[in-house]
C-alpha cells in the first residue's frame, strides 16, 4: 500500500505519479481509496464484478448492498441512468455535488449486476471533487465507491483514518487532505410514484424540495415486510425458477449452480451446470452470483439447485442472497416481478 499526497487544485495533478498509479490499479481491477468532497471513498471499477467484490471483501461488509457509481459529468450518468424530468431537474441543480440520486438502470448499461445488488435500479452520483471526476474520466469507468472504512466504523474524512482502518487492503490511498463535507450524500429516489429521501446527507432536505415544487416522501418504515430499503425484502434477487439451497444432489432436469468442481454424477444429471467457483473462493463467488444465477433462469429450467457455500466472509452475503431468492414468494413480504 502507498499513500500518495495530491493537491487537487494544482493544475497538473493528474500527470502526478500517484494519480497515474490509482488509473492503472482502476483498470486492472484493484481498489483505490479517493478523496471526494464528502468522505474518502473505496472505489473501484463499477463495470467489473470482481474488482466490486473486492470492495465488500476490504469492507468486511456483511451485505451487497447496491454501491453509488460515480461519474465524471451528466453525459455519463445518462448512459447509464434513465433520468425524468424531476431526476434531471435535480441533476441540474446540484451536480456536480454531494446527491446520490437513484434512477432506473438504462438496458445495456455496462455496470456489473453486483455493483446494483441484482435490482433494475441504479445510483448515480456526479461529485463535486477533482480527483474523483479526473479518475473517472481517465479510466473511463463508472466508479463505485462506498465509504473507504470497514464496515459498521466511521466514515473517513483523511487519508491517514483509511489507512488506519483498511491498511495493506487498499494498494493505493490519494490524499487531499481533509474533505469538504465531510458527511455522505443525499440520496433521493426517482422512480415510480414519489419522490423519495433514502438517506439524508450534504443537501438539505429542503433545498432538494424547492426544486422538487413538493416534499420528498419518507423512506418505508422498516419491518420484516415492509423493508426501509432496497435488497431487504424477504424474497428478493430471486429468478423465476424456484431455488432449493444446501442441494447435496440433484433431481433430473434440474440447473445446477455450485460452488467449488461439480461433481461428476451431478454434472451428467443436471439440465445445465455452473460454479461459482472453480477453485472455492468466495470472492470470486461473491463476483459471479448475480450473473450465473440469471444465466442459469434464462435456461427456462423450473428449478435450480444450489450447493452448499461457506457462511465465513463474503459467504454470509452469497448466503443472505440465496436464502432471500429462495423464500416463499406467495406470502407479506414476497418479491413482486
């Protein structure tokens, strides 16, 4: 790991060894923790699934909770995002800058399906930061980039508390200082019905309403059923085939997703067979979960069977995944397709 100091208001700085250094570690797949003029962020290459799953594996974060990608510019994100007319007035207002605005994904758009959490929707975020939107437009890459800090610690406001807290996870740490906000961002959501405030942060609540001509609703009380978020319905991320997890066998016809080689007498009984994992790492299981679930749907197979995986690490979210694509969908608190 090396901490790079970098003055963003220096007019050469992205020629700055350290800033070529994070381009290149972006587009090899590792992670660079990034100054924005909220916290120090985690980014990493938005489009690529492993590269995100390194993020959760440096975060020790329990759940793949959608990540915020960040853009250089509004040009970006709208080939990203699907933006209506209270998205773009709100873009038009304070980006770049400390808003979050969730929107829903445009068909194509590159971002991997583990940066998303598997959802249809997408969270965008232009920052008000020079260092992020120049490693942004040099890499040419979404980045997502959660807060550079273990999961459940203070978000981190200078270099020297990410290196406090992740150390020798992240191979490159640029240091501007101490952040301008020094809180995250606002996140509203613009998607059917209300607008919503998921999360307050660097704009006001009422600033956002002014332009809105209205108040933003409430996030929905938390509840087994009625989840504040999204990802946490009880069946979610779920295919339209019905998953049966623990599989230890396999019933003719049936798809097969596994985690380590597949067996032998499982690979000539299944309709189709993939593994998450080839060598048994949960990392890169955590990276193809979402893809090789929905590549296994698109079969058309009624069911799929999944082998048991390690509850350890990134495992506890494979785990919370699977549990919630495998639970009952008739009942409160079921997926709606």
């Amino acid at each position: 790991m090396t901490i790079w100091r970098i003055d963003p208001t220096s007019d050469d700085f992205m020629v700055h060894e350290g800033f070529r250094r994070a381009v290149d570690a972006i587009l090899a797949g590792d992670l660079v923790a990034v100054p924005t003029e909220t916290v120090y962020g985690l980014a990493a290459d938005a489009t690529n699934a492993e590269a995100c799953a390194r993020i959760y594996a440096a975060k020790g974060r329990p759940r793949f909770n959608p990540l915020i990608s960040h853009l250089p510019d509004m040009e970006a994100a709208l080939r990203i995002g699907v933006f209506d007319a209270r998205a773009q007035a709100l873009a038009d207002a304070f980006w770049p800058g400390p808003m979050t605005l969730v929107v829903p994904r445009r068909p194509g758009a590159p971002v991997c399906d583990l940066a998303t959490a598997g959802l249809d929707t997408i969270a965008l975020r232009v920052p008000d930061a020079p260092i992020m939107q120049a490693l942004a437009r040099e890499s040419g890459r979404p980045l997502a980039a959660p807060s550079a800090n273990r999961s459940g610690r203070i978000s981190p406001t200078t270099a020297q508390a990410v290196n406090e807290d992740l150390g020798e996870r992240v191979p490159v740490i640029l240091d501007a200082g101490l952040t301008r906000v020094g809180v995250e961002s606002t996140i509203v959501a613009l998607l059917e019905g209300e607008a919503r405030l998921l999360r307050p942060g660097g704009i006001a609540r009422e600033d956002l309403e002014r332009v809105l001509g209205r108040p933003l609703a409430a996030p929905a009380a938390a509840s087994a059923d009625t989840p504040a978020g999204p990802g946490m319905l009880k069946s979610h991320y779920a295919p339209r085939a019905r998953v049966r997890l623990e599989a230890d066998d396999i019933a003719p016809g049936e798809a097969y997703l596994g985690f380590g080689p597949v067996p032998d007498a499982i690979a000539r009984k299944a309709s189709i067979a993939r593994t998450l994992s080839e060598k048994g790492d949960v990392e890169e299981a955590a990276a193809r979960l979402f893809s090789d679930l929905r590549a296994l749907d698109a079969t058309g197979v009624a069911s799929i069977a999944v082998a048991p995986i390690p509850k350890t690490g990134l495992g506890e979210a494979i785990n919370d995944r699977l549990g919630r694509a495998a639970a009952d969908r008739t009942g409160p608190g079921a997926r709606e397709d």
